[in-house]
C-alpha cells in the first residue's frame, strides 16, 4: 500500500518536471561546477543565466553544481557561463571581473580558489573599455530608437509602428555575453520593459499611444547610454510641456532640437539637458 501511495505522489511530480523541460525545445543538457555559497548565491547565479523557454540552471549550493538544460538552436554552455561570471561567480569556464566578485554580499564571497590555467576560455575582460573597443554590443538597439523617434518626430504612426518591430527584434538579437558587468547589471533591468514597450509601439494604433510608450522607452535606453561607450556624443533632451506640463526626455543624435512628443505643432520646443560621449 505504501509503495502505491508513493507512486501516486511520484507521478505529479515527474509530469510536472517533464512538463517544465518540455517548453525547452532542441534541450541539451550539462553539469558544471560554479562557486559559490549559498541560497542568495543560488538566487543570483540561476536568475543571470535563466531565459524563459531558452535556458533553465538549477544550481546545488551543497555540491556546487549546477545543471543546465538549454535551447542550442538558441544559445550555448559559454555564452550562459559568461553571464554567470559576470554576475560574479568562477566557473570551469570563466573566472569573474574583480568587481563583480568585489560587489556581492559578504555572504556569498567564496573562496577563489580557480586559476587561470584551470581556465579553458579566455577570462572575461574586466572593463567596459575593453569591450566597446571591439564592437557596442547595443549599436543595433540605439539605431532602431533613434529611427523610431524619427518617425514620431515626423508624426508617422504606421511608420513607427514598422521602426517598433525593428526595435523589438534587435532586442532580442543582443549578445549578452559581450556585456560587461556594468552593462549587464542594466540590461537585467531595463531589458523587459523595452520589449513590452517596443511591442506597444508596435500594434498601437494612434501616435500619442506610440509616444506615451516612447516616453517610458528613453529613460531605459538613457540607462544603457551611460554605460557604454560611444563613438559619436549623443544628446539628451527635454521637452517642459509633454505629459501634463511634468515634461518627457528624449535622446537624439543631433544637439538642434526636434521634438517627438509634438512634431510640427512645435517642433523646437526643448532643450539638450546633456551630452553624453
């Protein structure tokens, strides 16, 4: 009786568990050590490498090892592994930047026991210097913006409707293994709400819809400005008049002021508030 009842409990669980791994498609699965501490260390490492129907890591804090099933159509072993670096953590991979390693919680600091030569891959460079030098890994998120506002400024809904699915698909096209930890920390942040924004933008069918949304948009793109590294200024605007007299900002790649909150009807209302290089 007591082997029937254990059964039936059993079951639940496995459909359940076969259910979860199921909305990973093309899965592959590996086991990794990772260093770390504890149930706030398993916390953080599980939510940088996690990406809903993409990537699944269940990390044990008792063994050290994490179990990572993944969407190889979709992403691979390094590219999750650099993520949890950069969050600060030594894998078999990739050692931390310092500064991650140096920003967690007194709790979660672990031996740093790994060395360089124990290290397959080249370790993660430590600066968003470094990084920009060899490509901006948001140049393809900045331009599909700056079209949009384009679009707004020429008070073109069905265009910014098309800019807005450009916008969504860069998005999701960022290379987070590319990102320095500045860059990461950030891009955790804004990175959601730039896609339902962009996907507003997207089906809305009248322009001051587009615009409210573009509104919420440029604070999240203005975070990602200031932690990269850019080739040419950029400038960020403010319109006094925009939402209720409470004012809305915008970002531009030109200093004259063309507003995308009013288009014709007042074009030059607006200053540059600063540049950012």
């Amino acid at each position: 009786m007591k082997s029937i009842l254990n059964l039936i409990i059993a079951i639940p669980a496995l459909l359940l568990s076969t259910s979860c791994d199921g909305q990973i498609k093309n899965a592959k699965t590996v086991t990794v050590k990772i260093d770390g501490n504890c149930e706030m260390c398993e916390k953080t490492i599980e939510s940088a490498a996690n990406q809903k129907k993409v990537v699944s890591l269940d990390w044990n804090k008792d063994t050290k090892q994490a179990t990572i099933s993944y969407d190889d159509s979709k992403t691979n072993p390094d590219e999750i592994l650099k993520r949890v670096a950069l969050a600060g953590y030594d894998n078999e991979k990739f050692l931390a930047p310092d500064d991650a390693y140096a920003g967690l919680p007194g709790c979660c600091k672990y031996d740093r026991n790994r060395k360089k030569s124990e290290i397959e891959k080249t370790v993660i460079a430590t600066t968003a210097v470094e990084q920009n030098i060899v490509a901006n890994p948001f140049k393809a998120v900045f331009d599909s913006y700056f079209e949009l506002k384009n679009a707004l400024v020429k008070t073109d809904s069905k265009t910014a409707n098309v800019k807005a699915v450009n916008l969504s698909s860069q998005l999701n096209k960022v290379d987070m293994s590319k990102l320095d930890n500045s860059q990461h920390e950030v891009w955790m942040k804004v990175y959601k709400d730039l896609i339902a924004e962009s996907e507003l933008i997207a089906t809305a069918k009248n322009i001051e819809d587009q615009r409210i949304q573009f509104m919420n948009m440029s604070e999240s793109i203005y975070n990602l400005l200031k932690v990269t590294k850019l080739a040419t200024p950029v400038y960020y605007q403010h319109c006094p008049m925009y939402n209720d007299g409470k004012g809305a900002n915008w970002l531009s790649m030109e200093n004259s002021v063309k507003n995308p909150y009013y288009g014709s009807q007042m074009l030059s209302c607006g200053k540059t508030i600063e540049t950012i290089k």
